[in-house]
C-alpha cells in the first residue's frame, strides 16, 4: 500500500486504520487468528479424506501451528519490521506454551511472552505499540474468546469478526486518547470493511503478485477502492473524538473501566465500567484565571511557533517549519493542542518565513473556524484570506488584552523585507504582565517600535529572529528590561542562532534566558512571571536522570 502524503495518514488515522497501514502488531495477531481458524477448518475438511491425520496432528495443534507460520510468512512479506518482529514471537511464545500442555492462567502467560519480547527488544517498553497491542491480546485473552470458535458458517465468521473489533476498540479507546489524544468513531466500520478486504483480498493478491506480476495492479485497484470508502468516512464530522491528555491515575482508571465493559461478566457489573470511564468525558485540563494568561513555547526546531492561553480562548503565533511532506505543527503543535483541550481561536502568521508559516495549511485544516491573522496574503498558500495585523488593532479575552505593535497600516507600500514586516503582538494580563511576540524583525523595526511605544517593557520576550545579531539590540534590551527572553532555535541550527554577542549582552545585562535546545518547551505564566519552567528539566528523559539538565540562563 503506497502512502504518498500527510493528508493520507490523517484519513488513515480518523478511520482507525493505521494499523493496517503500517502492519502493527494488532494487524499481525488478527490475521494470525483468521489464519488459524482457517487452518483448523481445514485440516477437519482433511481428516475426512484421510482420518489418520487427526491422530498425528491434532486439529488444534495444526490450527496453531498453520496460524503461527502465516503470521510469520505475512511480516515478512510486510517488511519485517520491529511491531512485526515483536508480534510473531508473542505468538510464538503463546503458541509453544500452549502445545506443550503449559496450563498457566492467561495473565501469568500474557506476562510471561512480555518479559520474552523485552529481552529481545527492551526499548519496546517505552513504544506506545508495545502497550496497545499487549492490552488488545489481553483482552481478547479475558474475553475467553481468544482460540475458540463459538460459531460456525458466514454469518458465525462475521459475528467473529464484529465481535473482536468491537471488544479492541472499546478496550483500547482509553489507551488510544491517553497516547495520541484522539481516537476514532469510525474505526468500528471502517475496519469491518477494511480488515477483511485487506485480509482476504489485497494482501493475498500482492502475495499472488510475486508469481505474476499483473496481480499487483489489481491490489493497487483494491486499495484504491478501499480509500475512497475511508475518504468518506473520514469527512464525517463525528469521525473522530478527541480529548484532553488524562492524568495518569485518570488514564489508569478508564483503562481499567474499558477492559471490565468487554469481559464476560453480568451486565450488572460491568455497568461499573461506565462509572471508571467517566474522567475520560468530565476531565478538562486547568487553565488560567480571568486576567491572567499563559505562554508555551515548544520546542519546534529552527523556527517560531508560541501556543498563548487565557481563561477560555487559545491563540497560536506562527506555526513552525515544513519539512517535506511532514511540519512542526503535525509532529508537535496539533498533538499539544490535543492535549490541552484546545479550541483554536486565533491564528497568526506573522511573515511570510518558512520556519514560521511551514505549518499554516495544518493548522487550517484541523481548525477551520480560526480566524487568521498575518502581514501578508495567505490566499495562494492557503486559499483563505487572512486580515492584516497592523499597530494599533487591539482586543480582549477574558480580561486580557491583546494589540498589534508593528507593523503599521502603510508599511506595504514602503517595500520592506518579509521579516521587517512581522506581526509583533502585546500580550498584558490584568495585573500588567506583559509578553512581546516579536517575528523576525530587526533592530530597526526595534528602534521604531521604541520610538512609537515610549515606556514600552516586558516581563517576557520572544527574541528577535531566533537571536540573531541582527536584532535584541542594546536599546532595545535596555528599553524593555525583560525578566525573561525564550530563544527559539534548532539544535546546531546552520544559521548558528542564537548569536554569541546576543547572548553577551543578555549576561551584561543580568538578564535570564533559554534556549529550546536545552529547555525544550519553556512555560511561563503572568501570576507567576518570576519563573519560566523548561520541559527538560521538569521531565528529563531517563537518559538524563540523576545527571541533570543544562538549561541556558544566566542572572
């Protein structure tokens, strides 16, 4: 199956089949279970002819054996990747226990091919496909249904078929948003048609290809046909569901309720599951208090892109580079704004700049309703117009107030550059905290703001064009006294930002900085603007532990 673009992993993603795109792990185990039932039909279609060969070889062992060796044969046909490798030895695990007459209840069995697959890959453990497809064997395992044909014929396999996708989906729901904050409504129907369709037909007729070549164009055809389907369903306006990030005491309890709704067990008690899923429909992540605000600026690369909340809205200032067919807004800020329960508001490109519009045409798309904001026209790129941001222009969310700085309404006219046209916004909570979002403007651009803002200061800064020795110039630093200044560069970006006499003055000064190279994402809030928290040193990756983080400020 070829992918070609970000815009068919997004369809992939709202239907719930990405599974069947990248030959996961739960992929691999469904088709090893068809593979076996098959297998075990038959080697009974088998005995009839030739009766000794159930003495020899037991239906059930042939079943298992036959479903393993397919299971095999298939990831490697698929490419043999690590979700697959890991796969096949769960089930070879699984499928050896079983024959040699290993009676241990499924949970002692269940940890014991986890710990099998940890020695072979032992960073599986930190990989969110290790957890989904554990937990989707685990329920199929405590469903009792896990080896047994409860039904037979075309209606029995369906019912198969409906029965396992259902009881997957409503056990893995809990882990899908925990993991990637969104899960798809779809994804039932979608797979129904889907994983069949790839099962029985696509996937053996690309086998069949290496035989005769023409068999290929018709699995071509297949998955063709089988897109435009996911198409449709993937522009329901209810595809998807989405949901904050769960704590992970919340995320532990709505696993546990998901898993106790899909066991055989009295619906009287399973009625309990209901009650453990609620955090994941009541949770709401806390946000500022009216007045007050706060700033996150992730780490994105060599670029800008600043997420801007208040009590009830979200604005989001530039939106990172576009590399290929991938952008810092599909890698990092959409999922943050999952995260956080974000309903996108307002927009703002401010220059035509890459490594600060790269992910525009994202962002519009995931959020059509924002409005937008830039210094240019954003027609060709985007095919939606976006209003000028000019001095002057102010508004106020939830008792905070916003104003564009720079730059002003004539300044088309004077044929200056993309970056000396940025869109410099003032963020001033009720208690006058101030953060300045300054594009990629330069020290005159600074001087001329001085000029028409006099008294203008600032508790935070965004520095200018990534800290380049172009700007954050020694008027402007002595004008504004920031407590803080957030550089947002790449790790060993070419441009070598920020620049070593940016950062001297910034020591000359006394004045506080980070860089998202070492701070990764830098929060910072207006009730508490003596702090600027970085990612790397609230949640350092195990590697770092006990070593700490090096974060670059200086008083």
């Amino acid at each position: 199956m070829s992918v070609t673009n970000s815009a068919d992993w997004e369809v992939f993603r709202l239907t719930g089949v990405a599974h069947l795109v990248s030959i996961s792990g739960l992929h691999v185990t469904m088709f090893a279970l068809l593979a076996s039932a098959c297998v075990g039909r038959g080697w009974r279609a088998l005995a009839r002819l030739w009766p000794g060969l159930l003495w020899r070889w037991p239906a059930p062992t042939a079943a298992a054996l036959g479903g393993l060796a397919l299971a095999f044969a298939y990831a490697l046909f698929a490419g043999w990747g690590v979700p697959a490798q890991r796969t096949v030895l769960m089930l070879a695990c699984l499928t050896l226990l079983r024959l040699n007459g290993a009676r241990w209840p499924w949970p002692v069995l269940l940890l014991a091919v986890m710990v099998a697959v940890l020695l072979l890959d032992p960073w599986a453990l930190l990989q969110p496909g290790f957890w989904l497809s554990f937990v989707a064997v685990g329920v199929l395992l405590a469903s009792s249904w896990l080896g047994q044909a409860e039904s037979s014929g075309l209606r029995g396999w369906f019912t198969d078929l409906l029965r396992t996708q259902a009881i997957v989906s409503v056990a893995l729901a809990p882990l899908t948003l925990l993991c990637f904050g969104q899960m798809s409504i779809v994804g039932l129907l979608a797979n129904l048609v889907a994983v069949p369709w790839v099962t029985g037909l696509v996937t053996p007729l690309a086998m069949l290809g290496l035989l005769w070549a023409p068999l290929w164009r018709l699995a071509a055809w297949g998955v063709q046909a089988m897109n435009i389907c996911l198409e449709w369903l993937a522009r329901l306006p209810w595809a998807a569901f989405e949901r904050p990030e769960l704590p992970p005491a919340l995320a532990l309890l709505t696993l546990a309720g998901a898993v106790l709704l899909v066991l055989r067990l009295p619906w009287a008690q399973r009625a309990w599951g209901l009650l453990l899923c609620w955090p994941l429909l009541a949770w709401t992540p806390p946000r500022p208090t009216l007045g007050d605000f706060e700033l996150l600026a992730p780490d994105i690369g060599q670029g800008a892109a600043v997420v801007v909340r208040t009590a009830r809205h979200t604005l989001v200032h530039d939106t990172g580079p576009g590399q290929g067919s991938s952008s810092a807004a599909q890698r990092v800020l959409l999922p943050l704004l999952r995260a956080g329960g974000d309903r996108l508001d307002l927009l703002v490109a401010s220059h035509d700049d890459l490594d600060h519009a790269g992910g525009l045409s994202e962002l519009l798309r995931q959020h059509p309703r924002t409005e937008l904001w830039a210094s240019y026209d954003t027609r060709r790129a985007t095919g939606r117009a976006a209003r000028a941001c000019a001095a002057g222009q102010r508004w106020s969310w939830d008792g905070v107030s916003f104003e564009w700085l720079h730059p002003q309404a004539g300044d088309d006219a004077l044929g200056l550059s993309d970056n000396a046209r940025s869109c410099v916004l003032r963020v001033t909570s009720a208690s006058g905290r101030v953060a300045l979002l300054t594009g990629d403007i330069t020290a005159s651009e600074e001087s001329r703001i001085l000029r028409d803002q006099p008294g203008l200061r600032a508790d935070l800064l965004l520095a200018p064009h990534h800290g380049s020795s172009t700007s954050s110039s020694e008027a402007w630093l002595d004008a504004l006294r920031p407590g803080w200044i957030v550089i947002q560069s790449g790790h060993l970006n070419r441009f070598r930002h920020p620049a070593p006499e940016v950062l001297q003055r910034l020591r000359a000064r006394s004045i506080a900085w980070s860089n998202s190279p070492t701070c990764g994402a830098a929060s910072w809030r207006s009730d508490a603007p003596a702090a600027l928290l970085c990612q790397r040193q609230q949640r350092p990756r195990y590697w770092q532990a006990g070593a700490g983080v090096a974060v670059d400020l200086d008083q």
